[in-house]
C-alpha cells in the first residue's frame, strides 16, 4: 500500500515536468485540445516515466521530506522546458510580424483558436509551418527522449535554481538570430522594392506611391512566401531541436 501512495505521488510530482509544456507551450497551443486531455495525457506520461524509472521517482527519499519544495522544483523545471519552446515561437511570430510590417499587413492580423489573441498573418504562417515541421519529424520523440533524460539525470526532488539570465539571453538572441533568417530573403526583397518605389517616387511625384507601393509589395510577398518557407523548413526544424537541446540548460 505504501509503494502504491509513492509512486502515485511521483506520477503527480513528474506531471508537473510535463504539464507546463503541453497546456502553454507551442506547438501544443495550436491545437484545439480540451485541457482535460492535456492532463490526463500528461498524467499518462508521468505514469511511464515512474515505471520506467523507479530508482529516480518513487524509490527516492529525498522529495518525502519536503513534498511542497519538491513539487516547486518540479513545476519550474517544467515551466523551463515550456519557455524554450514559448521562445522560439515568439520569435517566428516576431520575423512574421516585421513581415507583415513590410508587406504592408500590420494593420491586420488572425485570433489563435487557443488563446484568443491576435497573431500576425505571416507570422502565424510560420508558427503553424514550425508545428507541423515538428510533428511530421521526430519532435515528439525528442520530447519524450528529452523528459526521460530530465528524470535520469535531475532524480524527483532534486532540482536547483534555474539557469543565469546570461544563458538565456544567449538562446533567445540564438533563436531570433533562426526566425528571422527564415524571412530574411523576403525582408531583402521587399526592402529593394521600398527602395525603388522611393526612387520613383522622385521621379514621377504624380504618381500615387501609396498604393502602388502596397500592390506590388503585396504581390511580391505572395511570391516569395512559397519558396521562403519551402527553403525555411531544415530551419525551423534546426530550430526546433535547438530549444530541446538547450531546455536542460535553462532549468
């Protein structure tokens, strides 16, 4: 009876690793999952997680003394593991939005089915491209693989503080660095047209600039998205494994 409390205690105790990622982290977020199904899925994950490791979960004595600090711990190594991932999609979101920005989109903009905020167009595009890159790969797996080894390698009760804001500033200066490298040529592009439009504008002062500038911007963004993404996609996925990698770093 007392093996059968610990180890339910354990699988709540590692549920609060996974929980975080799943209810607010993308790409989870942009699906419409009922939050009964996140939790139950993450309580299923933290059920095999226990059994797959009892010597780090319910066989450790550590965490019985302090229950309240160890489910602390956990919650912010899972709260970690959700901000890398946050991170790297604020960034894609962002790139889109300079997009839109440039492509003369800023003044509209979607509602995410999830949050019921606003998102930009191109910037939505990309966070839905990133997602389905990491669910048609082995973003999952890596996921998992990368939960299995939190419990391997940080036993139930054994967190520490979380990392320096040195790390921190230097994955998300990292992961802005990939999204807006996605749209850069894009960016180029329609920075050209700016600049010609500017010379023409010289030129041919009669000429509505406004909205010619608008036409063709628009256009040429519609062109350019296809192969942008087509040749962005080794890097969101690049991307993607780079915040699983550097998740353990900043817990």
């Amino acid at each position: 009876m007392a093996d059968l409390v610990d180890k339910a205690l354990a699988t709540l105790l590692i549920s609060l690793r996974i929980a975080p990622a799943l209810a607010f982290a993308p790409p989870f977020t942009l699906l419409r999952v009922p939050a009964p199904v996140r939790l139950f899925l993450a309580l299923a994950l933290a059920g095999w997680l226990v059994a797959g490791h009892p010597a780090e979960t319910w066989q450790a004595t550590d965490w019985r003394a302090g229950l309240p600090a160890a489910a602390v711990a956990e919650l912010m190594m899972g709260i970690a593991l959700g901000l890398a991932l946050q991170l790297a999609f604020a960034a894609l979101l962002t790139a889109g939005r300079a997009l839109d920005l440039q492509a003369g989109f800023g003044f509209a903009s979607m509602i995410d089915p999830a949050t019921r905020a606003q998102a930009p167009l191109i910037g939505t595009l990309f966070a839905y491209a990133a997602a389905a890159i990491f669910f048609l790969t082995s973003g999952p797996a890596d996921l998992l693989a990368l939960w299995a080894a939190t419990v391997e390698q940080v036993p139930l009760g054994g967190g520490h503080a979380g990392a320096g804001i040195g790390l921190l500033a230097a994955y998300v200066s990292a992961v802005f660095v990939m999204a807006f490298g996605a749209g850069g040529l894009a960016m180029l592009v329609l920075f050209l047209i700016d600049l010609a439009i500017a010379f023409i504008s010289r030129t041919l002062p009669q000429m509505n600039v406004l909205m010619l500038g608008f036409q063709v911007k628009t256009l040429a963004t519609l062109v350019l998205l296809p192969p942008a993404l087509m040749v962005s996609a080794s890097l969101f996925l690049r991307m993607l494994r780079f915040a699983l990698e550097s998740a353990p770093r900043l817990m």
